[in-house]
C-alpha cells in the first residue's frame, strides 16, 4: 500500500502540473454546460401513455382508439385510480397520462361539453409539449368530425398539468445531458492518454520493472481522476441549480453517489482504452469519436430512444450515459429514490466491473 499510495500521490502531481491537462478538466465543462445550456433547444413521436377513463362510454373508447391509431402513442395502461397516476409517471413507464372525466357522454348530451384532462411528464420539456399538442390536436379534430354529424356546438374542454418541469425549461433536459456528455467524454478522455502517454516517453520501462502488480498500476492512473472528475460532477451540478433553476428533489447523497459511479466507470473505459492504444494521439481520437457523437445521439440526451430505428434502439442499450441520464432525470426532477434506479445502477456497475477486469487482463508487463 505505500508503494501504491506513492504511485497515486506522483500521478496526482504529474496531472496538476500540466496547465493543459487541468484546463481540459476544469475549463472546458464550465464552457459547455453554459453553452449547451443557453443555447441548445430541440423534439419527438411514438411515446408510452396511460388512460384513465371514469367514463367508460362509446365516445371515450372512440377518443382513446383515435389516439392510439394515431401513430404517435403506443397504449401502455389501463388505469383503475388517480393514485396510480404519479407512480407510474415517476417509474418513466409512461410519458402522459389522459384522463376522461365520470359521466363523459352524458355531459356531451346535456351540456354540450366534457371535459379531459393530460397530465405530462414534463422531466423533458420538449417531448412533454410535443405529446400534448398531438393529443390535444387529435382530441380536437374528433370532435371537429363529430360536429360535421350532428347539429349540437359540442365543446371539449382540455386541461393540461405538467409535472416535474412546469415551465417546460430547455435547460431540465440539457444539464443531465450535458453533464453525463462531459463527464463520459472528459473521464475516459484524460485517463486513456495516461499509459499511451507512459508508452510514449519511454516510462513504461520504469513501471514494468517497479514493484507494483498490473491491478496497482491501472488503479494507480485512475485514482487521481476519481476527485478531479467528481468535482466536475459538483461544479457542473451547482451550475444546474443556481445558475440555471434546476431542482434537487431527491436525494443530493444519492446523486452524487451515483455521479462517482458514473465516474469510475468511465475512468475504467478511458484506462481499457490506453491499455490497446499504442499513442496518445490514437488514445486521444478513440476517446472523442467513439463516445461524443454515440453519447449525444444514442443516449436521448438529443434525440428521444423511442423515435430511433430499431437497431439503433438496440445499440443504445450499451451506451452508458442513457441510464446516467435516466438516473439524473428521476432523481433530481421527480425526487425518487434508489428503488425507482436501481436498474440502470446495477447496469453501469456491472459495465465498471467488466472494464476494470478487461483492463488488467489486456495490461501488457512486457514491452513489444
């Protein structure tokens, strides 16, 4: 352990010492989440939905046909109950929720108006707005087409609720995805030039020939970036809520809990990466083309997963940052607790675990 402990204090020197190194770790996550922040703004189709139909009548079985005719919705529940609303929004199983009021018809017949209500999950503001419209819009026109067959002014008034993001700000959705970029990209970018760069100078000698076992090296390069990479997690989550508005619902130890295995992870796949790569160059373009544009377009920080084509679906489930995102969302926007991620964290652990045994099986103690 004091060999270790030595290895770890002289690579922690040799990364604060270099201004590029430090600026790349702590200038650049800055820049980009108040950009992505400020600037970026974006769409959807094909979402989750549940009905709660008190009614039961012809006209609301006609409504929710037409909805789920439409292409834009898939049926996912029949709900018995309002208090198997917010559960189910939280779980993400659903992204709206529409709700027909007792008595529906009747209303139609007697008051010549009914009323509905759309409950949205609006964690990601653009998806939320874009569902609405679309239901709203379909609701709409059936009772456009209605009108054409009866003499009656019917008249549908639509209440709309947007839970966990009632202003529909930009910003909810870009700052889990803007953090999970940097972090993923800065992460497995630092520490995958770390032995390229040992190749290089002509140090690895010393390190093959040193006391310490392949497992203590690879540890030893990723420990310093453990606490560089989560104080990034810190700066860029403190940007988030005060600069930007965003809530901490849940649990802030959870959340920074998960952040860290975020981060190690990613330090595994940036060390895995070193471990092949023969330069820091290759290690360099290895690290930025096969995890930014994966990471932006795969993981629904822009695009939502469900619009996607069916393969790239499928490839998005290797994609780490997805159930970063998903874990960020849930915590901080709905205020849900570990039962609702435990999924998605067991997923990234096992993708650490699998990366740090590949990295000290792949770790070469001789030179070619």
């Amino acid at each position: 352990m004091n060999r270790f402990t030595g290895f770890v204090k002289k690579e922690f020197l040799h990364i604060i010492r270099d201004v590029r190194s430090m600026l790349i770790l702590f200038g650049i996550p800055v820049v980009q989440i108040l950009l992505f922040g400020y600037v970026l703004s974006n769409e959807i189709r094909n979402a989750n939905i549940a009905i709660l139909d008190h009614s039961r009548d012809e006209i609301t079985a006609q409504i929710s046909q037409k909805l789920i005719a439409s292409g834009y919705f898939r049926l996912k529940a029949n709900l018995n109950s309002a208090d198997q609303i917010e559960p189910l929004l939280k779980s993400g199983k659903v992204r709206q929720v529409i709700i027909f009021e007792p008595d529906f018809e009747k209303n139609l017949v007697r008051e010549n108006k009914a009323h509905v209500q759309i409950i949205a999950d609006a964690s990601d503001p653009n998806t939320a707005n874009m569902l609405v419209s679309y239901s709203r819009a379909i609701i709409s026109d059936y009772f456009l087409e209605s009108a054409e067959t009866t003499s009656l002014p019917l008249q549908i008034d639509q209440e709309v609720r947007m839970l966990y993001n009632e202003e529909l700000k930009g910003v909810f959705m870009f700052v889990p995805g803007t953090m999970a970029l940097i972090l993923m990209l800065l992460s497995a970018m630092m520490t995958s030039i770390s032995i390229a760069r040992e190749k290089e100078l002509g140090t690895m000698e010393v390190l093959l020939v040193s006391p310490l076992r392949p497992v203590q090296i690879v540890l030893g390069k990723v420990t310093p970036y453990i606490g560089m990479a989560f104080i990034n997690a810190v700066v860029i989550i403190a940007l988030g809520v005060f600069v930007f508005g965003m809530p901490v619902l849940g649990s802030l130890t959870l959340l920074m809990a998960e952040s860290l295995l975020f981060i190690c992870m990613a330090l595994s796949l940036g060390i895995l990466i070193s471990t092949k790569a023969k330069s820091q160059q290759v290690a360099m373009f290895i690290s930025m083309f096969a995890f930014l544009l994966p990471t932006m377009l795969l993981s629904g920080f822009i695009f939502p997963v469900k619009n996607m084509p069916l393969l790239l679906q499928w490839i998005s489930h290797v994609i780490p940052a997805k159930y970063y995102i998903t874990i960020i969302k849930n915590i901080m926007l709905k205020g849900t607790g570990f039962l609702f991620v435990w999924k998605e964290t067991l997923i990234i652990a096992a993708m650490m675990i699998a990366f740090i045994i590949a990295s000290v099986r792949m770790f070469k103690v001789r030179l070619e």
